[in-house]
C-alpha cells in the first residue's frame, strides 16, 4: 500500500508509491549514458583547464605556487554583483533588493574528465577547505546574510560544463525555504528540548535499514522521507549549526564519506546526474543552538511534473530502505 511519510524537519509530506515502486536496478543509467571517464582528459576550448585559466577572473588557488590542484575564480556570466550598495525599494507590492552578492566557481582538479566521485578523499578534501576557507572571507562582508555551497553535475542538475566545479553563491537575503526549516528547527527545540536533526540522526543509527556509511564524525543515510530515489542526507554526529565550524579532522572524514558515498553512486547507477548542497545556517544566525548543518545528495532520477508543482508535495516511486540496501551493496 503506499505510504504518506513526513520530514521530522521540514514537516513536508511526501507520497511513498510502493504499489509502482521500481527496484533500484531500474534506475541504472542506460548503456548510451557517457560517464564521466569517459570523456577527453583534456579540453583545449575549456575554461577551466589548465593552459586556459581566465586568470582575470581568479580569486585564489591551492596551493598558492606550482601546479594548481583547486582554483576559485569569479563567474563570467554572474546572477549576482559584488559591486554597489544594498538598497530596498517597497512601493506597495513591489519590493525590490539590488541584486548584490558573490558568484564564484570553485574549480575542484584539473583534469577535465574526473569527479569528487572518482577523485581521492585527499583531493576532496581540499575542495571542501576551499569552501571553508571562501565562506569565511565572505562572513566578513556585512551585507551578506546567506552562503549556499552546491555541485551540479550532469545535464539534468542543471550543470553547462563538464570539467568538475562547485558554486558559491553569497545573498543579502535568506531565502524563504531556509527560513522555513530554521523556524521549524526552532518549533521542535522549543517544543521538545532537542535538535530535530540529532532526533532524526540517532533514530536512523537505531534502525539501520537506511544507514548507508558512518565514520566518526559523520552518518550517511537514504532520507526516511526522501523526496526522490537516493536522496542522502549526511549528517555531522557532533551538533553543530553551520559548516563553517567543522574541524580539519571533521572535513578529513566529510571527505572520506563523501567521497564513498558519490562513489557507490558511480558505480552503483553508472555515474547519475545530481545535486549536492552543503545546507548550513545564515550568516549571522551561527550562534542559534537549534539548526543542524548538513550535506545532501540529491540523483536527478526522476522528474518533477504537475501534482509537484500544484501541491508541493512528491511522489517518490521508490522505497528507501531498499535504494539504502542497494548503496550498501556496491563494491566500492
């Protein structure tokens, strides 16, 4: 029989179709499907590659000297300017915030034809230092007041080039789903004393069904909820609000985690399309005890049609304890 199961933290419902659920086999990419390995090592007309590094637009590099390993440059075509001063226009309905903030690419290894899921936890992790290490610089503008931290990869998670990159996108505002599930954080704590993430994170421990990989500072699990087939939610073990307070032996065993998990999903479905978003606390809001940082991976295995867009509610034709099965059993 189907199933309605909500989000603890979110509260969002979500239709659990068990009578056409497909077996996670089904969502193996077909044989058409280019991996990611198999394309060029090297691209001449990339902009990332090494050799054509648009260095105008370079903000920093690791290391600072000698072959490049990660590179954060600005976008070329950004959403948002760095420039200018935060103005507010309200006439009547209207409201309007000039569009100030950061757009940056974090180019995460040279070589055109890789990905985090087949980089070492080694090259990862000076990814993920790169974010930590731009995220703090950017809590220094005033004007900032939400950091978003995401990878699209494939076509289908809305990626337009192929060589690896993350973005960094800095808004003057928090948008309005965040600012949801911060006062739903807050209504649980308020009501029960208690991080709803932590509540939610010893309950997967617990059952285990869905637990895909832990390591000492991190639980990597299918979403009891989830939304859509495979959605991993990875969550630190310590209680903690924002990204930008993980420890460096933190971010050594987030690299390792993630690392396995992107990996079994290469291998597992043949190298998905997906979404990854690091989901962390507003700006100036690090302080509050009741959010929870944390990491999610979203496969781009399904698509999103009019019930969705009419109700907001999804329709996932997959069960996750068997998807968190299936992770468990790749040989990575």
């Amino acid at each position: 029989m189907p199933e309605l199961r909500q989000n603890l933290a979110t509260r969002d419902w979500v239709i659990i179709a068990n009578e056409r659920a497909k077996r996670p086999h089904d969502y193996i990419e077909p044989e058409r499907h280019l991996t990611t390995d198999t394309q060029p090592f090297y691209d001449p007309t990339c902009p990332f590659c090494p050799g054509g590094e648009e260095l105008d637009l370079e903000i920093e590099r690791l290391p600072e000297t000698g072959p490049w390993q990660t590179r954060v440059v600005d976008n070329k075509f950004p959403a948002l300017s760095k420039e200018g001063e935060l103005t507010r226009t309200f006439d009547g309905v209207h409201r309007c915030i000039f569009g100030l903030g950061y757009h940056e690419i974090v180019v995460e290894h040279p070589r055109h034809n890789t990905t985090l899921a087949l980089m070492t936890p080694a090259e990862i992790r000076v990814v993920l230092q790169t974010f930590y290490n731009r995220g703090w610089a950017i809590t220094r503008d005033p004007r900032m007041e939400q950091i978003i931290y995401f990878k699209n990869h494939g076509v289908r998670a809305g990626a337009t080039l192929k060589h690896p990159h993350s973005q960094i996108i800095a808004l003057p505002v928090v948008p309005n789903t965040i600012r949801h599930r911060i006062e739903e954080a807050r209504r649980y704590f308020d009501d029960n004393g208690e991080c709803v993430y932590c509540v939610m994170m010893q309950d997967e421990l617990q059952k285990g069904v869905r637990i895909v990989e832990a390591n000492e500072h991190f639980v990597a699990f299918v979403l009891y909820a989830a939304s859509s087939p495979f959605h991993i939610w990875i969550v630190p073990r310590q209680h903690s609000v924002s990204f930008l307070y993980a420890q460096k032996d933190a971010l050594a065993d987030l690299a390792h985690i993630l690392h396995n998990m992107l990996r079994r999903l290469f291998l597992g479905l043949r190298d998905p399309n997906y979404n990854l978003v690091i989901r962390t606390a507003p700006v100036k809001e690090i302080s509050n005890d009741y959010l929870h940082w944390y990491v999610t991976i979203i496969p781009r295995l399904s698509r999103t049609a009019g019930f969705e867009l009419g109700s907001g509610m999804f329709i996932n034709p997959s069960l996750p304890e068997e998807s968190a099965a299936f992770l468990r059993e790749v040989n990575i």
